[in-house]
C-alpha cells in the first residue's frame, strides 16, 4: 500500500484502536459493495478500507505502522478476502439485512451445547391452623415434577460417546466458514461448540435429560411460622438440564384465622370479659394459652380495654429467638339487671360514687 493507511480510513496519524474502528464501521457501512450495487468504485474503495483496517485493527501490526510507516510481513488480501473483524459489531451500521444475514448464516443449524443447568423451583401450598403453626407439623405432600433419566444420568445423550472428540471439528469446537469479502470462525455445528461428540439423543427420555414422576415425600414445617412462611427442601424441585443440579420444593404456608387469638407478627392477642366487682375490687381470673390455662392479676379499679403482657406466651420464634408475648385484654361485661334489689343497689353505688366520664372528656 502506497497510500497512508490513516487517510484511508479518513483518520489522521496514529489515531487511537477506538477511533480506527469506529472509523472502519463509518466507511464500511458506507461502501460496502451490498450496499452499492454494481458500483465498481465503492468496491474498489471497500477492498481499499479493509486492507488498512486489518493492519489497524491489529494491535501488533498498528504499533509497527505508527513506528516505521510499513509491515514488513503484511500482504494485502487480494479482492478483499481473507481480512477479519474481530471485536466487529455489525448490529452498530444498520445499513438493512445484508449484515444481520451474514451473522444468521453463522449460527443457522447449529447444535447447541447442552451445558448443564440448574432446574426449576417448585411452590407448593400447604393450610395451617394457628395451633399447628405454633407447635409445628409434619406433612406428607405428593409432588409432581421432572427428575434426572436414570438411564443417562440427565445428560440426555449416550454417555459414551459424549466422551470422544467432535467428528466434525475434531474437538476443536471451531469451524470456518468465508461470507463475501469475510472469514469467520464459528461454532461447530455439531458439537455446539464443546469439541465433544454429542451422541445420540437418549431413547428413554428423548434428550430431554429428564422424565415426569411423582414423589411422596414428608417435609417439617417449624414453630412458628405464618402466612407466607417458605420452608425449603433442598433438591426437591425440577431436575436440572443436562446433568445440571435439581431446584428447591418450598412449602408456602397460610395460617387460618382462628376463633379465639389474634396474631400480631410473634405476639398474640386475646379479649377476656370481667365482671363489674372483679374489675373494680381486683381478681384473680383464669385465661387460656397455646400451651394450657394461666392465672391472671387483674389489679382494682381496672379500666375496660385495659392490657396485660404475659411475656413468652406468644408465638415460638424461627430464627431461635425468644417467643413472642400474649396481649390480655379485658372488657367489663354488664349483666343484665332485671330484679328491683339489684336496681336499687346500683342506684346507692352511683350516690357514693359520683362521677361524670363525659365531664373528663370535657362533653
């Protein structure tokens, strides 16, 4: 080449590798011969651009260029063959299908490496009452899912021959192929790439790698948990393709509402009735808990909606922490007064305990 290679891409001297290839894209996408039908000078400008390309693209080459202005050991390609592009994205020039073609014809009908990849997770559901959350439970489940064919181990190929080199490529996993003024090296199409011969597909499972099955398995659901609680049983889940290891099985627990306790995260709740005296002389009254019955202190002059904490009465904790509290909360029940004495000893109540709980609120 007599011209300076750095004029050719339109570039001045010693222009850096980025600038030479974004340069490259600019030209190519603008001369290149299927773009420009039948128009000899825009091939002639095309062949001219990819030979200094190929010497600029080459970081080896580009360093002695800018050193002694030539490459003792480069030929120019005759016709514009031979010279690749490396690190080249042809997505970036546009310039309509003639490029994404050349990038279909490189991968069209090649087999694809069967790498091995992890399976699936599955989610099963399972309904708590809030007692079996609180002491845990042991539940048989039946889970439909996909493991490993036993005949090829999950590979979904002859296990023999998956161990000899690629017939076709001869383990080298590459093939060439040459797309006008291109050469390319692809992978093998029928190895996909791995340079091992792929073998049969497996007659028992049909190179899936795995077949449907039922397992019946008993998993333990911990103390504790509530609604929306996940407990994993490693390995349970979908095989993995190819060899590739099998997903989680997750049992999603949902706790139903329960009739006495409500639950507040690890605290329970419960609304216990007292009557007027023992609300206003003080008890001693008997209230139920997940683990049996209790005595509770109701001091005098309790109010209605008061709270008591008895402390670790609560919900057991999942992460080994202490358990959660049981919230008390009292409301004084009125009887119903249908005889006169009654009637008339409230009546002396109210004279020797005057009071207005409307004054307090100021109505």
């Amino acid at each position: 080449m007599a011209r300076d290679l750095y004029s050719i891409l339109e570039l001045p001297s010693k222009s850096s590798l980025t600038e030479v290839k974004k340069a490259y894209k600019r030209l190519a996408r603008k001369y290149h011969p299927d773009l420009n039908p039948g128009d000899k000078s825009a091939e002639d400008r095309f062949k001219e651009i990819s030979e200094a390309y190929a010497v600029l693209s080459d970081p080896e080459k580009k360093k002695k260029y800018d050193t002694r202005g030539y490459v003792e050991d480069f030929a120019p390609p005759k016709g514009g063959r031979g010279v690749r592009f490396e690190g080249f994205n042809f997505d970036d020039m546009g310039g309509g299908a003639n490029f994404s073609d050349i990038f279909e014809s490189l991968f069209q009908g090649a087999h694809r490496e069967e790498r091995p990849e992890t399976g699936s997770d599955i989610v099963i559901p399972v309904t708590l009452t809030l007692a079996e959350a609180f002491t845990g439970k042991k539940v048989k489940l039946t889970v439909p899912h996909r493991v490993a064919c036993s005949s090829c181990g999950g590979a979904g190929r002859t296990a023999s021959e998956k161990k000899s080199a690629c017939r076709k490529c001869g383990g080298s996993g590459k093939e060439g192929m040459s797309k006008g003024p291109f050469q390319f090296a692809r992978p093998c199409r029928h190895c996909g790439g791995s340079g091992r011969e792929p073998g049969e597909p497996c007659p028992a499972c049909g190179g899936s790698g795995r077949k449907e099955a039922v397992d019946r398995i008993e998993v333990t659901i911990p103390p504790g948990v509530d609604t929306g609680s996940k407990v994993r049983a490693r390995g349970k889940g979908e095989a993995g393709k190819f060899g590739g290891p099998s997903g989680s099985l997750f049992i999603e627990t949902h706790v139903t509402r329960d009739p006495i306790y409500e639950r507040e995260g690890p605290n329970l709740k419960i609304r216990i009735p007292v009557t007027f005296a023992e609300a206003g002389l003080g008890s001693k009254i008997e209230i139920p808990t997940m683990t049996g019955k209790t005595l509770l202190k109701i001091p005098p002059n309790t109010k209605s909606g008061q709270l008591f904490r008895l402390r670790g009465k609560g919900m057991p904790s999942l992460i080994g922490g202490s358990p959660g509290d049981l919230l008390v909360e009292v409301y004084i029940s009125v009887p119903d007064i249908i005889d006169e004495r009654s009637k008339e000893l409230l009546r002396e109540f109210e004279r020797l305990n005057p009071e207005n709980p409307r004054g307090k609120m100021g109505l």
